[in-house]
C-alpha cells in the first residue's frame, strides 16, 4: 500500500483525505499545526494523525520517514521547507501552489532528486487541470497560435457588489490579485498586471468577466516558448468584480499591506460551499492549411460525498492532485526530477478514478475537444 503524507488538514485536505482513504490503495497520515483540524479529520475519515509544525524541518523530516509521497495542502510559503525534508527522506513531493517564485524554489530542489523520486508542484485547478487539458488541446494542431485559459471558482448563489463567496485560500487569492502574471504575447515573453485585461463572454447564458491573475499558467509560459503567438491566463469572475477590486488593491494600496487585505476579507466575504468551478481554454492555430479554434469548456458543481457537501473548488482540487499521484504511483508519469502538469496525459488523468472528477455527472461539458473533428 502506497504511504502518503499529507500536510494540511484544512478544506482542501480534508478532501484529499476522502478521496484517497475511499480509494483503498492508500494509507495516509495527516500531519497540521492545529489539533482541533486534525480531530475534524479523524473523525470522519480512518487516517493517523501527527501535530506537526510545518516551519521546523527537522519535525518535517522526522514525520516523512518511510513515506512513499508527501502532499502539500499548506500555504504556499511552507512548501520549500517541505520539499526540502522530502529530498531529504527521499519521498515524492506534490504541492497545490500557484505562487511563481514557490514553484521555482521546488524546481531547483527538485534538482538533486534520488532515482523513483520526482517533484510535481502546482498539481491542483489552475495550474493544474487547466495546464493538462491545454497543452492537450495544442496537440491537435500543425502551427499554434494562441492559447487563452480561464478559470474560476464562483459561488452559485451570487450576493452583494462583490459577486463572490470565499472558497479557499485567502494568501492564495490575495497572491493572485497583486503578483505579476507571466504571458507571451506577439511570440514575447512578457509579465503584465494582475487585475488588467478585462473581457467578457457568456457561458451556458451566464455572462461572465475576466482579468489576468498571477500564477495559472504554471510552467506553459516555458514549455510553449517560440511555439505559440499568444498565451494568456485570466480568472472568471461575475460581472462587476473586477472594478471593486481595482479599488482595494490598487487605489487603496492594500496590495502593499495585504494582512489588511486578508483580515478585511475573511471577516467581510463569506465562504460558501454552494459554488461552481469553470474551466474555458480556447486553442487556435494552422490545421491542414485552415486557421482552427478549439475550446473545450466545463462547469463543475458541488456535491454531496459520503453524507457531506463538498464544494466544487474542494473536489477539483484535490481530485488534480489525488489523480497525479495515483498515475506517478502506477508508474504513468516521468519517474524522476521536476515534473510539469503539460507532462500528464489528459486521456490517462480524465479516466482516471480521481480525474474523471471532472467528467463526472456533476460536471457539464460544453464543447468540441481535439479528437471530436
């Protein structure tokens, strides 16, 4: 049985936890800084527990001795120190961050990795899923030219100017909002401003907007180098969002004091577990001397799982990085070093037990895919 450590015992982890208990092929112990986080776990889900402190790498050593993997579910600021203690026991890393200069830190750790042990961060949405099924689509063509990815994580139920419920991380979203956003743009490798690039479009008869935001390109920006015209990510939110943040972040300054940003946040915007998660990534390119676009759009839901709901952000999440480490344990991605989410199959992840997450009858499709023509 493959022995998992997963640090993080917070919503995202919590379902990480489902998922791979249920699976049977997976003995896992969680390890967090709260015991009360822990006691929420364990009394749902048969897993050990351990109060770790995730700043202390000798605690982090210590608690990967004789693990398979390791799953980062923390903040993105702990998760050098956890890769570290994995190169150190030896045990496979996968993260769920989006921040840039994490992923680089893990990349250069990743450097000195044992033969069988490979480090594969940003495993989760976006970067994550939505990298998988964009460089599938890029497959389909002789020549590309512009990959647009879109992404969001909304509440159901929309309330008040902001449009918008809390479903994860605040450090995370706060990251997103006032970071750098890498894209190639006219064949050039560029950064342009978060919360710029404001479009709208319509979905399923929802208009929705979206503005660039740092981190969700993972390592595309890289991989498709000279090969692609145009690539950008931006995130979905409703209409309207994007103005009330300008105002926050950028007239107000708060993204030089975002622990304000933060406090205002979590005591003001509610989280809600009623969400949907939205993926649109839209390819374009040369195909047999014709100029083709391919998009491939998907909505997925809430749900209720094993008597309790679940949010959308919840399960896609951890159903990205559950299914990577399933394929990486059946031996179906690279076995050693720094592994990329373009690296994953799309065909073997969306079949996948953990992947089909995203095909499952809570999730819509709306569109062609490269092998529908």
């Amino acid at each position: 049985m493959h022995r998992v450590l997963l640090l993080g015992a917070g919503k995202i982890g919590r379902m990480i936890a489902r998922f791979l208990v249920d699976s049977g092929d997976y003995s896992v112990k969680v390890g967090d800084a709260e015991p009360a986080a822990l006691k929420r776990i364990s009394d749902r889900v048969s897993v050990e527990t351990v109060v770790i402190d995730a700043s202390d790498e000798k605690q982090l050593t210590a608690a990967m001795q004789g693990y398979n993997s390791v799953i980062s579910a923390l903040s993105y600021s702990h998760n050098p120190a956890v890769a570290r203690a994995a190169l150190a026991t030896g045990a496979s890393y996968f993260d769920l961050t989006e921040d840039v200069a994490t992923t680089r830190e893990v990349r250069e750790i990743s450097a000195r990795a044992a033969k069988g042990q490979i480090f594969m961060p940003q495993c989760g949405l976006a970067p994550g899923f939505i990298s998988i099924v964009a460089n599938h689509l890029t497959h389909s063509f002789d020549q590309l030219d512009s990959v647009r990815m879109r992404v969001g994580a909304l509440p159901q139920f929309p309330t008040g100017s902001l449009k918008y419920n809390l479903t994860w991380s605040t450090d995370g979203l706060i990251n997103e909002y006032c970071n750098p956003c890498e894209a190639i743009h006219e064949n050039q490798r560029i950064d342009v401003l978060a919360l710029e690039g404001l479009e709208h479009f319509s979905l399923d008869g929802v208009r929705y907007e979206a503005f660039n935001t740092s981190g969700g390109l993972g390592t595309l920006c890289e991989t498709l180098d000279g090969k692609v015209r145009q690539l950008n990510y931006k995130t979905i939110r409703y209409l309207g969002h994007q103005e009330h943040m300008l105002l926050l972040v950028n007239e107000l300054r708060l993204s030089e004091r975002r622990e304000i940003l933060k406090d205002i946040l979590e005591k003001a915007v509610p989280i809600t577990f009623q969400d949907v998660v939205v993926t649109f990534c839209t390819v374009t390119g040369m195909r047999k001397g014709q100029l083709v676009q391919i998009t491939d759009a998907r909505k997925i839901y809430h749900e209720n799982i094993a008597d309790e709901n679940w949010s959308a952000i919840q399960i896609t999440t951890a159903a990205g990085i559950c299914a990577v480490l399933d394929m990486h344990a059946a031996g179906k991605l690279p076995q050693s070093g720094f592994v990329r989410q373009e690296e994953v199959d799309f065909d073997q992840f969306i079949a996948n037990r953990f992947g089909c997450r995203y095909d499952s009858r809570t999730a819509t499709r709306f569109s062609t895919t490269a092998h529908d023509h």
